[in-house]
C-alpha cells in the first residue's frame, strides 16, 4: 500500500510530505477541499510518479525542476517484486518510485534510488496502484484485464492450469511435427549427397579415436630404423663379449664364494650386485621384446598416411574434426532412415499434435464454461451495487466471445469484456465508453466492491466518485468505499461530507493565493479540523452552528 508520498515544485505544490499509513493498517482516506483548490494537482502527482505522462508544465513557476516520490509497503509475495527480479535491481520491504521532470521537460526516473526508465515505473506503478474515474485507459477501463478479473473472481485456477498445461503441450507436439516435417524436406533436397557421404564415409569406416591412434604409429614407423639399432647396440653392450652382464655374473661368483669368510662385511656388497644383476637381466628382456616388437615396414607407412590423409580430406570436406566423422555418419544414416520412414513418422506426430490439439479445445471450453458461470454472478453482484449508487437504469454484462483458432493461447479460446448499457434498450458496450466523470465513477466502484480481493494493487484512489450526487446516493458511495477499504488501501477525491465522515483519515487540500503567487498545501485533520471541515461542505462558505451539529450527528453515524 502507499505509506507516503513526497512533492517539491509541482505545478502550485512547492513542498508537501504526506504520511498515508498509521500502524500499517488499510483504511479509507479522504482529501477535501474547496472547488480549485487543487486536489487534482494531488492525483497528478501521485500519476507522475507511477510513469504517466509529464511535461514541463508540471515544474512549479520559478523552480528548475518538480520531483515527485511514492513509497509503498512491499508485502511477500507481490508481482512487483517480479518485476524487480527480472530487472535485476534491489527488492526491498518498502519500494519507492521517484520521477523528477526539469523545467525544460527532460526526466529522469528511479527505483529505490536506483536509475531506470519511465516504463519500468510504469510496469511497477501497475501492480501497485489503481487510479478509478480517470479518463486514461488503465485499471478496470483496460479490458485486457477483465479476464484475469473474472477468473479471480470466480476462482478459475485449477481452469486455467489446465489451458496452460494443455496449450503448452500443444505448441510442443505442433514443434516437434513442424522440425520433424522441415528435416525430412530437407533429407529429400539432399538424399543424393546423403546416400554419397554414408557410403563413403562406411567405406573409411572412421573411429572417434582414429587420429591419434594413426599418428602414433606413424611416428613408431617413422623412427622405427633408428630405435632398432640403438635397441642392438644396447643389446651388444649387454651380451656381447665380456659385455655388462658377464661382468656383474662374474663379480657377484667372486663375491658369493668368499662372502662366508668375510665376517659380514661383503653382505651389503653382494646384495648390491644381487639387484644390479637382476635389473639388467630384466633390462636385457624388455630391449629383446622391444627388439621383435620393432618393425620398419616403408608398406605399412604409406597405408597409414594414406588412411591419415583421407581422414582429414573427409572431416575438411564436411566441416568437422576428425574425432566427429563417425557422429556425422550415425546422423547421416538417421537422416537417410527418417527419410525412408519419414511417413510413418509425420503421420504419428500429426496424430499427436492433433490429440494435444483435442485436449486443449476440451480444457478451454471447460474453461470457458466455467467462465460464463462465473460471468453470470459477477453480473448479479455488480447489478445489486447498482441501484444504491443512483445507476438503477444501468445494466452491466460480462461478454464471452469465441476467439478465432489464430488468436487461442495459453489464457484460452474467448475474449472477457466488461458492458455497460446505461439506458433501457440500449445495447451494453464497453465499459470504457459509457459516460465520463461521476457515474463512470461510481460504476467502477461498484465493480471494484465486487472485485475487491482481485489484482495485486493494494492502494485505490477514486477521483470524484461522487460527483454531481448527495444524499442517499453519496451515502451509499461512502459505505461502498467503507467496505472496499477493509481490503485495500482506498484513497477518494470527494465533495460529499457522507463519504468524508466515513473516512479512517481526513486530509484538506487548500489554496493561498496573493497577489503574485498562488500555492496548495495539504493538511491533515484531526477531530476537531475534520468536524470544521465536513461543516464547511454542509453549509458552504459560512459555517453555521447547525451545520456543526449536523457534521456531528455525520461523524457519530460513521463511528
């Protein structure tokens, strides 16, 4: 809800700082005052600050720029916090929305002092407040939301869980057949190149690892006359002649046959030779069988350069590494293989998007259904606020169209739009269009009684709802705002001292004019300023003693 709102050097405002909240509570406020007072200036501000337009007539006379911040109390969850998220920006308990205009027109926006856009105030000003009984096309005059309206009102989430679910499987069936459709068209445009690379590509027979493989033995085969002599010479060194082992095999005899007479002291000797002999042995086993392992064959060579070769002249051909030549085969052959059962195949996903298709019509016309049942009570609760509010000739009619198949999604296949008929035998039309002002005003407020507990804005300010009313009329204004306001927040711009008295706080709005300047504060009343006040818009610009009294007898119904 709005907790505060604060105004410097806008249009006849030069500094005003207003508190809206006491303990946290809902509740009705109302702002008063005579006739050009200003109380217009008020909403316009607030308006600024949610991302309307502005311009740079809003800069007070004198002043280099107007600035203008709401602060609201931020509950969990709330869609506005969505909407940070998304942004990326702090989400905080109290979110302030600042707009500041300078006097040459240009305007800079921010959110919890952070820079953004006047449309990002916008998207956030739309989930926190609804202005009623203004003439732009927002709140309930916009009937894109009359449908998320009536399927709150009439509790419809289970309905619409099923319309997403199906629609989404839907959209995924007509996917999958659409792909699996353009890669058979373009399997037929290229089954000839196809058939070409799988048979070659079969005939190279290549593996993942072939490249490495291959280059490793050619590198051997390569160096393979090189290794083979430093392997016999190495052998040579080792046998040949005397040679190294001859000459440990004859030290370790000669040590082992006096080891015994040495009192120990050759112990550590001759089992140093016994390590050094069985080394070599080993050393001498493992040149051997690197000996017969070697091979220098110049055949084998050419064979692998030339299967090197036309691996890589096959993975340049097609744009690939080497390593990939025997994925792009295995996708080659299923290209090949959904082309030769391309038939059977579309047919069983055309069948499949067809049943998805059959299972969205059927949760949407449940939907729809559900819609029209809910429809008809929303009419017959908005009827019986009617009468009470001076709008007995007035009819309203939730209409419920079929969409065209184009036009279906994820909300369902019809159109919800809020009718009016204001006179008898008149056909109902939107409720944007029927008359402007107080009766606007008061047919939105009826309908806002009956929505109370739908949409996420907690705060409502109804500019004049009763206007060009008194009496019983505006007494009924006044009790529907009452029971609107233990909902949410509700703000009302008003004339009527009916409504006023049924305020939970009481602000005036007043105007100082001299010679040169004119200004417009805003004062909050307390029991005594309220009594004054409602006395004032009982008995006009001289306040009488009986219209005190009857100012008292207002404020004690209220109670």
């Amino acid at each position: 809800m709005l907790v505060s709102l604060s105004i410097r050097d806008f249009v006849l405002i030069e500094k005003l700082d207003l508190d809206f909240v006491r303990s946290g509570k809902k509740g009705l406020g109302a702002l008063t005052g005579e006739t050009g007072a200003g109380k217009s200036i008020l909403i316009d501000a607030l308006g600024l600050a949610l991302g309307h337009r502005a311009d740079s007539g809003t800069v007070r006379r004198g002043a280099a720029q107007a600035s203008v911040a709401a602060s609201f109390d931020l509950p969990r969850p709330h869609a506005a916090r969505l909407v940070l998220a998304e942004q990326g920006m702090d989400d905080e308990d109290v979110l302030t929305l600042r707009r500041v205009i300078a006097a040459d027109g240009r305007g800079r926006a921010f959110v919890n002092d952070q820079p953004a856009s006047v449309a990002l105030l916008r998207r956030l000003g739309e989930t926190l407040v609804e202005i009623q009984g203004q003439m732009e096309q927002h709140g309930l005059l916009d009937a894109s939301t009359h449908r998320d309206s009536l399927d709150a009102f009439a509790g419809l989430e289970k309905q619409a869980a099923a319309v997403r679910a199906s629609w989404a499987a839907w959209r995924a069936a007509e996917r999958a057949h659409a792909e699996a459709a353009e890669a058979a068209a373009a399997a037929r445009r290229d089954e000839d190149f196809l058939r070409h690379a799988v048979k070659e590509l079969e005939a190279l027979a290549p593996r993942p690892d072939d490249e490495d493989k291959l280059a490793e033995e050619r590198q051997l085969l390569r160096a393979g006359s090189a290794i083979g002599e430093a392997v016999a010479q190495a052998l040579s060194e080792l046998e040949h002649g005397r040679g190294a082992l001859g000459a440990l095999r004859g030290a370790h005899r000669l040590i082992e046959r006096t080891a015994d007479k040495a009192a120990g002291r050759l112990d550590v000797a001759l089992a140093a030779l016994d390590r050094a002999l069985s080394e070599a042995t080993e050393a001498q086993a493992q040149l051997e069988q690197a000996r017969d392992s070697l091979e220098f064959d110049p055949k084998k060579l050419d064979r692998i350069e030339e299967r090197l070769f036309a691996l890589r002249a096959a993975a340049r051909k097609h744009g690939v590494a080497v390593g990939d030549l025997a994925a792009l085969a295995e996708r080659f052959r299923g290209q090949l293989s959904a082309l030769d059962d391309g038939e059977a195949g579309l047919k069983r996903l055309a069948g499949e998007a067809k049943t998805a298709r059959a299972a969205y019509v059927a949760a949407a016309e449940a939907q729809a259904a559900a819609r029209r049942k809910g429809a008809a009570k929303l009419d017959k609760a908005v009827a019986a606020e009617l009468a009470p509010l001076k709008l007995d000739k007035a009819r309203f009619v939730t209409e419920l169209a079929a969409l065209p198949e184009a036009e279906w999604s994820e909300h369902g296949s019809d159109r919800v739009q809020f009718t009016v008929s204001t006179n008898p035998g008149a056909p109902p039309a939107p409720i944007a269009k029927i008359a402007s002002g107080g009766e606007l005003s008061r047919f939105l407020l009826a309908l806002k009684v009956c929505l109370a507990k739908v949409g996420d804005a907690a705060t409502i300010v109804f500019d004049e709802v009763d206007s060009g009313i008194g009496g019983a009329t505006a007494a009924a204004v006044g009790d529907r705002l009452k029971r609107l306001a233990r909902e949410v927040q509700v703000l009302v711009v008003t004339h009527s001292p009916q409504v006023a008295a049924l305020a939970d706080r009481h602000w005036l709005i007043q105007k100082t004019t001299t010679r040169s300047t004119a200004s417009t504060d805003v004062v909050p009343l307390d029991a005594k300023g309220r009594r004054e006040e409602i006395a004032r818009m009982l008995s006009g610009a001289e306040v009488t003693a009986e219209a005190r009294a009857a100012a008292d007898r207002l404020l004690a119904a209220a109670e």
